[in-house]
C-alpha cells in the first residue's frame, strides 16, 4: 500500500541541505569519483526503518561491512540519483517505481575509496520484497527499524586505528560503523529519534572487521 512522505523526512530533507560538510568528510577541489548512496525510508509494522545492505566479504572496498545501497555514478543514470536508485535495483532487487525521492544532500568524501559520495534521500511509498540480488557484493539485506538505532543499548563508539572513535550501532546481528553510521548518528539528532545514550562506551574495532577494512 501507498504511503504519503512523512512529515519527519521531509523536514530532515530541507535541514540537512544545508548543514555543513565536517571537514575530514569535505571533498577535495578536485578529483574523486562520484558515488551516490540511498537512504531508503519506509513505515513497517516497527514503525519507520532504513534499508541496509551488508556488503560480501570478498569485496574489494568496504568489505563485509554494513551500508547504504549504492555504488558509483555511470555515464547513463544521469546523475547521483539515477546512480542511488539503479545500484539499489542490482544490489537489493527494489523496484524503483516504489520510491520517492525526496531530496539530495551535500556531497561527502570518503578517502579509503576516493569517492564523492551523494546521499539521496529517498521514501519507499511502496515496499517490495528485497534480498541480496548481487552475492559477489551484497551477504545480506535488512529493514532496520529506527527504533533499534536509536535504542541506547545497541549504541556505541568504535576505535579506529591512530585513536578516533565514531560511532557505531549493533543491529540485526550487523555492526554498522564509519561513513554509514555517522549518517546514521546525524539523521537520528536530525529527526528527534535520537534517545540520550551513553557514548562514553567506546570499544575497539574487532580484528576481523579491522582486516576486511584495511584490504
């Protein structure tokens, strides 16, 4: 069944357009490759949730760990959001039709991957079944709810090699950390999701996680 934009997604559109870029995640003048990434919003029977991806293990970036379905912006999709929505098609089997885009945010860079990444905002007016359509890239798919991000106990922060720490959820048995969490992190203050939580628990990056990140 078809649902209207919540009113919550499309105050998040209209204040994060122009939130500054923090710098280490400002794009450079020049090079990088462009990427867009869906942030993909739904209702369920939990209430309002995100679509998740869990990149395969064998992948060459980002290995094994939890994301925003996307990938880099080819020549025909004419733009970051033909780019979010077509690799959303392949990685998670979603049916285009059944998304509205509700805005487009500021560009983002990653350096482990030299991409320039654009969010697109996205809500799933009318869900469709989704799986791991792409197994070289994709283990897994979920809907997670925003309640269970928000939720104090499956929050925490990761520590980085070098000492930083960011932060990072544990959810439907993923451990969601570095540029998909600080989204995650800024889109729950955005919304009023956000519930006080305790972010002096800080733990260190697991040593199997830490070596599918260095590849």
């Amino acid at each position: 069944m078809s649902s209207p934009v919540p009113g919550w997604l499309t105050d998040l559109a209209a204040t994060a357009v122009d939130r500054p870029v923090p710098a280490p995640l400002r794009p450079p003048a020049s090079g990088g490759r462009a990427a867009a990434v869906l942030l993909l919003f739904g209702e369920s029977a939990d209430g309002p949730d995100v679509l998740l991806i869990q990149r395969s293990a064998r992948g060459r970036n980002h290995a094994g760990q939890p994301a925003f379905p996307g990938g880099g912006v080819d020549p025909g999709d004419g733009g970051p959001v033909g780019a979010a929505l077509r690799e959303a098609e392949e990685e998670t089997g979603l049916d285009p039709s059944g998304v509205h885009v509700v805005g487009v945010l500021p560009e983002l860079y990653v350096v482990r991957s030299d991409n320039r990444v654009t969010p697109v905002l996205g809500w799933w007016h009318t869900p469709c079944a989704v799986h791991a359509a792409s197994p070289d890239e994709v283990d897994a798919v979920a809907r997670v709810p925003i309640r269970e991000l928000a939720d104090p106990g499956n929050r925490l922060r990761l520590r980085l090699p070098g000492g930083w720490a960011g932060p990072a959820f544990r959810v439907r048995g993923m451990l969601v950390w570095g540029f998909t969490a600080g989204i995650l992190d800024d889109v729950l203050a955005l919304t009023g999701f956000e519930r006080p939580w305790d972010a002096r628990r800080v733990e260190e990056l697991p040593p199997e996680t830490l070596r599918l990140a260095a590849r």
